[in-house]
C-alpha cells in the first residue's frame, strides 16, 4: 500500500503469497501452485483469462471464495468438453468456484506456468494460509509495474529508499529485502544459456574428436590392411593423388554415415523430450544442414593422414606385402 501510495512512478502494485496445495474436482486432484494476490497482479503480470473474468476488488473485500485456475490445472481436473466456469474445486477443505481461465503461458526455466491457482488475498489469509491479526500477514514478494519505460530508474530508486525509511535501514546496515528488475531476470536468463551452451558446445567438441580420432584409426588399420591392394592399383598406373581420392572419399563416407545416424537419434530424442518435459523441443533446418556439414569436415580433416600415408607407398614394398 506504501508503494502505491508513496510512489509516483509506480503504476500497479500487486503483492503475491505462493503455496503449494492440492486441489481436488470430483474423482481428479491435483499438486499445484496456489497464487494468493490481488485484482492488480492481472496488469502487472499480464496474466489475462480466456474463458470467464479475473477476481475484482469486491471479491477481496468480502473474501469471496473463487479463483481462476491455469490450463494445465484444467486439463488434470476437468473432461476436454468439460466447461469449468461454475464449477467448484476442493482447496484445503474449502470450496471455491472457477470463475476464469488463464490464457496459456507455456514454460519458463523448467516451471510450468499454466500449473496454478489465482485466489484473492484475503480469501486465502483466512481460508487457505493460516494468517490472523494476531500472527499478522506477509507477503513474499511484491511486483511493481512502471508508469513506462522512462520511469523505470526511478521506481526502483523510489521503492528502494521508501523500504530502507520504513523498515528504519540506515548505512552501514545491510537492506533487508532485494529488488529484481526484468532486465536482471533477463540478465540471468542469458547467463545460464550461454553457460548451457558452453558446455554442450565443449561436449559436443569432445565427442567429434573422439569420433574423429577413431575414423582415422579404422582409415590407417584399412590403409594396412589394403597394401598390396594399393601397389597392384599403383602398378597398373594408379597416381598418388588417385589413391588419396579414394581413401578421403571412405572416410568421408564413413563419417557422414554417422552423422546422419546421429542427427536421426537427435530428431527422435528431441520429439521424445517433448512428451516428457513441460517445454516444446524443435529441431531447425540449419542445425540439420551445419550437422551434414561438420559429419563431411570432421571425415576430410581425419582421413586425410591416412589418405596420404597410402598414396605415398612404395609400389615394390606394396606388392611385397602379404
């Protein structure tokens, strides 16, 4: 309320209380997130409803027992045909009706944003969560909308000392609350990606050297193999550069045979990640086209050694070869 209040820059405040309950419909329950907020969360999370309407003010104020509930939640809970709209799910032996449904969100760091119930603040301070006057009530976070783009330093400037005056911080104190902007979550999001992409690049790395390593070992164990086949080929006019030709097209067979070996498991496993895991896997045409292609180079790279050390045999010591 301070931060509505006390703020210009502020917009929206909506303050939020997580806990996880099960919810039960009929012969169907459910483990999942239970959002406790206010009207506010809907603007300053953009988290609108397609089916039905957002709890108001009135429903706060007379601690109305409804909530809204995620799609995921709909689809454990309720039939496909199944309207939701109306109906009442069990929280913690307390009724509430669905009045809404959240529009889909999809995944965001491995958490399924659809997996939750939105109900109104008040309602779970006395039904839900256990709040009275005398344990007092908390929130654990509180989300601040901006007036816009150019007011975004200041809101955090204005919150950052307005919390520091009420909650009677001054220096050398440590602040007892932090404040997290979109472009931090952002930052941290980044970060975690480059750092998965580092270390599946230097697997991926390993893995092609280790791969490499090996076709050059068959290629020198098949040049050995085929001496006197090389010198029969070089005595009936065979050139050095037709003998290399031959042993790089191998190994470039050999390796492109199990890239495109490869790129099939990573289509299949990347559909299957997509059964199991709450996010959608998609394979794009240019990592298809950059695996041909690194399958094609790492052949040409490590058969060339062994190419070469059979293009440079004597003839005589080749046909002398058993």
């Amino acid at each position: 309320d301070a931060i509505r209040d006390m703020c210009p820059a502020i917009a929206e405040v909506a303050p939020g209380l997580n806990q996880t309950q099960q919810v039960q419909y009929g012969g169907q329950n459910v483990m999942t997130n239970i959002v406790a907020t206010v009207p506010e969360y809907e603007q300053v999370r953009n988290f609108h409803v397609q089916l039905g309407r957002f709890f108001n003010q009135s429903d706060c104020d007379h601690n109305a027992r409804v909530c809204m509930i995620g799609t995921t939640v709909q689809e454990n809970l309720f039939d496909p045909e199944d309207n939701p709209i109306g109906k009442k799910v069990l929280i913690k032996g307390e009724f509430f009706e669905v009045i809404g449904v959240l529009e889909k969100k999809g995944s965001s760091t491995f958490t399924d944003m659809d997996d939750m119930v939105i109900v109104p603040i008040t309602t779970a301070y006395n039904r839900l969560f256990g709040f009275n006057m005398a344990k007092g009530k908390a929130v654990h976070y509180i989300l601040v909308q901006a007036l816009d783009e150019e007011h975004f330093l200041p809101a955090q400037f204005q919150i950052t000392n307005l919390m520091r005056l009420r909650h009677q911080i001054k220096p050398p104190m440590m602040d007892d609350f932090y404040l997290r902007t979109q472009q931090d979550l952002l930052q941290i999001s980044q970060s975690m990606t480059n750092v998965f992409t580092l270390l599946l690049g230097s697997t991926a790395a390993i893995s092609l050297l280790v791969g490499g390593i090996g076709i050059m070992n068959i290629m020198l164990v098949s040049v050995t193999e085929r001496t006197r086949e090389i010198g029969i080929r070089k005595a009936i006019g065979a050139r050095p550069k037709d003998i290399m030709f031959q042993f790089v097209v191998e190994a470039t067979v050999l390796s492109l045979a199990g890239g495109i070996f490869g790129i099939g498991l990573g289509f299949g496993g990347a559909h299957a990640l997509s059964f199991m895991l709450p996010f959608q896997t998609v394979v794009t045409p240019w990592s298809v086209m950059l695996s041909f292609v690194v399958s094609i180079m790492v052949g040409l790279f490590f058969g060339i050694y062994p190419a070469r050390r059979a293009a440079l045999l004597d003839p005589i010591t080749a046909l002398r070869t058993e």
